[in-house]
C-alpha cells in the first residue's frame, strides 16, 4: 500500500500518475542523491505538443538530460524508475554514469537491463541495476495497461498489453476491469491524489478474475 512506499518510489509514482493524466504513458522517473535528497523528477511526455521529437521524451531519458552533474556525485545517485529501462533511456542511463538504479515492474516488450549482464561494454560498468516488483510492479502493469487498453480503443497495436500479459495476467485482468468502468479516467478528472489511486488498484492484487 502506499504507506508502505518509500519517498523515493512515491515520487516516481507521483510522476507517473501526472504522465497519465496529461495522457502520456504513465511512466515517472526521480534521481536522488547518496543522501536520500532529491536532485531531479521528471515523467514521460511522449504525447505532448510543442516538443521537436516527443517519441524521445521518456521519463528516464527527461530526468537525466536535466540533471546537472555539476551538482552531485553521479556516480553515487540513484535512478528510480517505474518501468524497466528502453533502450534509449538504458543507454541514456549507462553513459550519464548512472551506476545505481531501480525499476519498478519488468518491461517484457522494450526492457532493456538484462545488458547489463550480455553486453561487453555495458557489462563492464558493475551497475547496480534492481527490480523492485511486488505491489508495485503490479500497480505499474495495471495503470500503463489501462493506457494501451485507450490506445487499442483508439485503433492502435495490442502488442505491448500481449507482451505484459505473459508476465501478468492478473495485472491486466485487473486493468481490463478498471477500464471497463473508466475508474482511472475517474479518478483523473476528479484529481485524485496519487496515494489513493495506487491504494485503488493494488487493493485488487489479491482479487480472482
């Protein structure tokens, strides 16, 4: 539940839940520093206007290119994320000199971090890079399916919904009935506070469909 978040995940997911309701993918990164204090927060922006190439405004990819590093041992820092790193924003990651970083749910269509193990170079950078899972791997599939349900809606791809099925049926199945309702447009029109969003959809973790 969200009490039992840290800061650290709660900022993450308070971007991500303003990702989606600006109607971006719901993705929310934060940078903190060895201190535990926050340098950088930024979510995904993929669908806004006015940027020159969107298709590279992802959560990560935003949060660094505003990091200044003249400020904090980057090294040391930690990039919390709610979704598994693509392959820009691992690469955006690895070269920003990101050792630490942690990911809130697997991202079986684009994830990118099993190079930190296959790829020579990236491998040889000893990147602390780590899973979280649990409720909020699942409060992530939940809300970033409820948002390719939409996309489906509107005549787009199923492959990503497919791809997050196979590691959680639960998770969409969850989604699927959320959507059917329009609870988190709902709850996004009203200006639901993030904490009771997440509380909303990790309460149905533990429900049979």
């Amino acid at each position: 539940m969200w009490k039992d978040l840290t800061e650290e995940w709660k900022t993450a997911f308070g971007e991500a839940w303003e990702a989606f309701r600006a109607g971006n993918i719901p993705i929310g990164a934060a940078i903190y520093d060895e201190d535990g204090n926050l340098l950088i927060k930024d979510h995904n922006r993929t669908a806004e206007t006015g940027i020159p190439n969107p298709g590279t405004a992802h959560a990560e990819a935003n949060a660094l290119r505003r990091l200044d590093t003249s400020l904090c041992n980057v090294r040391k820092a930690v990039l919390y994320t709610t979704m598994e790193p693509c392959p820009m924003c691992m690469g955006t990651a690895v070269m920003s000199n990101i050792r630490h970083l942690r990911y809130a749910a697997r991202d079986p269509y684009c994830g990118c971090v099993y190079l930190k193990d296959t790829d020579p170079y990236i491998s040889s950078k000893g990147l602390d890079y780590i899973h979280e899972g649990g409720e909020a791997e699942f409060f992530q599939l939940v809300i970033q399916s409820c948002h390719e349900l939409r996309c489906i809606d509107k005549g787009g791809s199923d492959a990503v919904l497919n791809r997050f099925r196979e590691i959680s049926g639960k998770a969409v199945a969850a989604a699927e009935k959320l959507y059917s309702k329009k609870v988190p447009y709902t709850l996004a029109k009203k200006g639901a506070d993030i904490a009771e969003v997440y509380d909303i959809i990790v309460s149905l973790a533990d429900v049979n469909y």
